[in-house]
C-alpha cells in the first residue's frame, strides 16, 4: 500500500512547524517546584516585605526612632499617630521596629554568609584533599563542638566586648564549625565521581578541580544548610543584644528593645512583646523558606 504524496508533504509540513520540546534545567525546575510551595512564597512575601520597609525607612515618612518623650511613654498599640504605641521612654515603636530591622537583620544574616564562604572553603578544601590535612581541620573543627552554640557566642562576645562588630564576628567563628562540616561531607561523597576522575586524568590541578568541577555540585545542599542557619543566628544576635554583649542604646534593634522593654511587661505587655514577635517572625519564615528549598532541590523525591 502506498502512502499518498500530499499526505507526504502535510506530514513534513507538520514535523517542521512542531515546535522543539526544550528540556528543563535542574534550577528551572526548583524554581518551579518551590513557586507552587504556597508556604514558602507567603514566608519569601514577608521577608521581603520585612527587607525593602528596612531598606527604605527613611523614605516612609516614619516618626525619629530616636525622639522621646516621658508625657506619650507607653502608649498602647492603636494610639492616634503611634499605631504600635510607644516604648518606655515614649519612642514611637512602628519607627524603632522597622529601623531596628536594618540592624537585627545585618548582626543575623552576615555571620552567616562570611560562616558560608570560610566554612565552604575549608571543607571543600578538607573533603577533596582528604589525608593529614583533613584530619587537621576536621579535628580543630571537632573542638567548637564540645561548646553549645549560645555558650560559645556568650564566651567569644564576653572576651572581645560588647559592639556590633564583636557580635558578627562571634556569631561567624559559631557557624563556621557547622557548615565546615556539612562541606566537607558533600564534598566526600563527591570526590570520587566519575567526572571528577575524569577531570584529574586530563590533567587539571586540585584548584581547578575544586573550583570548575565540584563547588557547582557540592554548594547546593551547604548553601540550603546555611539558610536554615539564619533563624538561629537571628536568635543568638538578639540574645547578645539582650543581654548587653551586641547593639549599645540609643540603637533600636530587637534583642536590645526587648531589654530596655521588659521593665514594662506588666504595665504594656503588647508593646513590650512587639520586638519578640518580629525576631519570631522573621526566624519562622528562615526556617519554613530553607525547608521548601530543601523540599524542592530534592527532584528524586
């Protein structure tokens, strides 16, 4: 039977004008997977709600988060001009909350990205090298272990004084150990793949290696870790602040409102909660946000 020649030239027309199916990427497909995560989209909203009032404070027409006044102290949440009351030297507390967001956010998220990119290093420096020097680092590593976290932050920040910089820089050598060890276990089960063989057999050197061929593979499941690590660091750097060892007044930044406010819990426990539902709030929406992209960079599942 043969096929008839218009039929012929209709399929070829049909072949040329179907469109290309195009394969999707491994990060497309995350980004798709984490946009239908109605969870983590409300926490990434919040968040950036949270960093763009933060950023822009000084284009909000806010009260001075500085200027006081003991005849409006302790006004309660709903007060004509001060929709979030006052604190108990009558600061507006809406100005104070989101200015003191600038500095709650920079002393909880910058430990963490310097942890990151020092803690990467040395894992990755540790996982493929392997041997003595492995041994080395891991083993130093082990050490800040024997320490719970907050114990160790309350030691470093006690030693070197209280002050914003002391605090991130506590902060840092906390995290540092936790990620070092996440790396340097990725970068274990990585080292012995196929292309990394096949890397070393054409000749590349260890930091060509290291560099081209494995932080791609390796720095998805630290950089998932690390966010997780924010929520935590949120709450160490307010605990620092609260208790005298991060954030000095005048300086509105949560750890240190809730402080100077707890005097007042009895007398205004909603206004005195305030700086508690923001540090919540923010490290609640770290930790679901990290679950979701975790939950979505596992394609096998």
């Amino acid at each position: 039977m043969h096929e008839h020649p218009a039929m012929t030239v209709m399929s070829d027309t049909a072949l040329q004008a179907a469109p290309a199916t195009r394969a999707r990427g491994y990060w497309a497909t995350v980004g798709r997977r984490i946009g239908r995560d109605k969870v983590s989209m409300v926490c990434a909203l919040v968040l950036a709600l949270i960093f763009l009032s933060a950023l822009f404070a000084p284009w909000l027409g806010l009260a001075d988060p500085y200027q006081g006044s003991m005849i409006r102290r302790l006004r309660h949440i709903g007060t004509p001009n001060y929709p979030l009351g006052t604190d108990e030297l009558g600061r507006d507390m809406l100005a104070r909350l989101i200015y003191g967001g600038r500095l709650s956010l920079i002393i909880g998220i910058l430990p963490v990205i310097l942890a990151f990119m020092i803690g990467t290093t040395l894992g990755l420096v540790a996982g493929y090298v392997g041997g003595r020097l492995n041994t080395a680092i891991m083993r130093t590593i082990d050490v800040f272990y024997a320490f719970p976290s907050v114990l160790l932050a309350i030691a470093i920040s006690g030693a070197l004084g209280a002050g914003i910089v002391n605090s991130i820089v506590s902060l840092t050598i906390v995290f540092v150990p936790q990620i070092t060890r996440v790396a340097e276990s990725v970068t274990t089960g990585v080292r012995n793949m196929d292309f990394v063989e096949a890397a070393r057999a054409s000749g590349a050197g260890p930091f060509t290696i290291m560099r081209v061929h494995m932080l791609g593979n390796v720095l998805g499941p630290i950089f998932v870790y690390a966010t997780g690590l924010i929520s935590v660091s949120m709450i160490l750097a307010a605990g620092l602040s609260f208790l005298g060892l991060g954030t000095k007044p005048p300086e509105p930044e949560w750890g240190l409102m809730l402080n100077t406010l707890r005097t007042a819990i009895y007398l205004n426990p909603w206004v005195a909660a305030l700086p508690g539902v923001m540090i919540f709030a923010v490290s609640i929406c770290f930790n679901l946000l990290s679950d979701g992209l975790r939950s979505a960079m596992d394609i096998r599942n």
